[in-house]
C-alpha cells in the first residue's frame, strides 16, 4: 500500500485518488508519499470507541460511514460491541480529526498509539 502526499492516508493499491483528501495519486504528485510513509511509519495511531448513549447512535453511523468508510452493518456492528477500534494505522492528524468528528456526534473516542 502507498500512502497519499498530501495528507499521508494510507492509500489502496490501484487507487487513483485519496479516499481522505482527494489528491490524485501516482506521479509527481505522490512522489513525497513514501518519505512520509517512512517518517510516519512508527508512530501510527488508532481511534478508538468506547461509548454512545442510544439516543446518539444515529448520529455516530453516520460519522462511521462517510468518515471511517463503514457500512451501515458495520457502523452497527462497532456501536454494539464498544469498546472497539473503528479504523487503525492513521497519521496523528487523521485519528485525532476521526476521534474529535465521533465525539462532536455524541461518541466517547479517542485516538492512541
């Protein structure tokens, strides 16, 4: 897998664009990704979910889906067996971001190395 040079997501082999920022991927403008990828390599993080009152769950589903690309099983699926890792090795920033977006939804997150 590369990782994206803009903001340093991991990226899916055969990816054109980063699901995360949108920079295209390949040429020129991936060619920092592996730098990154090096620099970020022993300090990835993982955002974890520890809690969401019921009357929040709907609001956490979405956050799991458009942010942490989950289905609607699958958000279900995390809600229901907190605590549990929604998504794992991110950069600082995009953990930190994920943790805080499922917080301002109503969910106890946080993101950790």
């Amino acid at each position: 897998m590369a990782y994206c040079g803009k903001c340093g997501n991991q990226i899916p082999d055969g990816d054109l664009f980063c699901s995360k920022c949108g920079a295209k991927i390949g040429g020129s403008a991936a060619a920092p990704a592996s730098a990154l990828a090096v620099a970020n390599q022993d300090n990835r993080y993982s955002v974890i979910l520890t809690s969401v009152p019921d009357d929040k769950k709907g609001g956490v589903i979405q956050v799991l889906r458009m942010e942490a690309r989950c289905g609607v099983t699958e958000a279900k699926n995390m809600i229901n067996t907190v605590p549990c890792t929604v998504k794992s090795n991110l950069s600082k920033n995009s953990a930190d971001a994920l943790a805080a977006n499922l917080t301002a939804a109503g969910a106890d997150a946080s993101s950790t190395t």
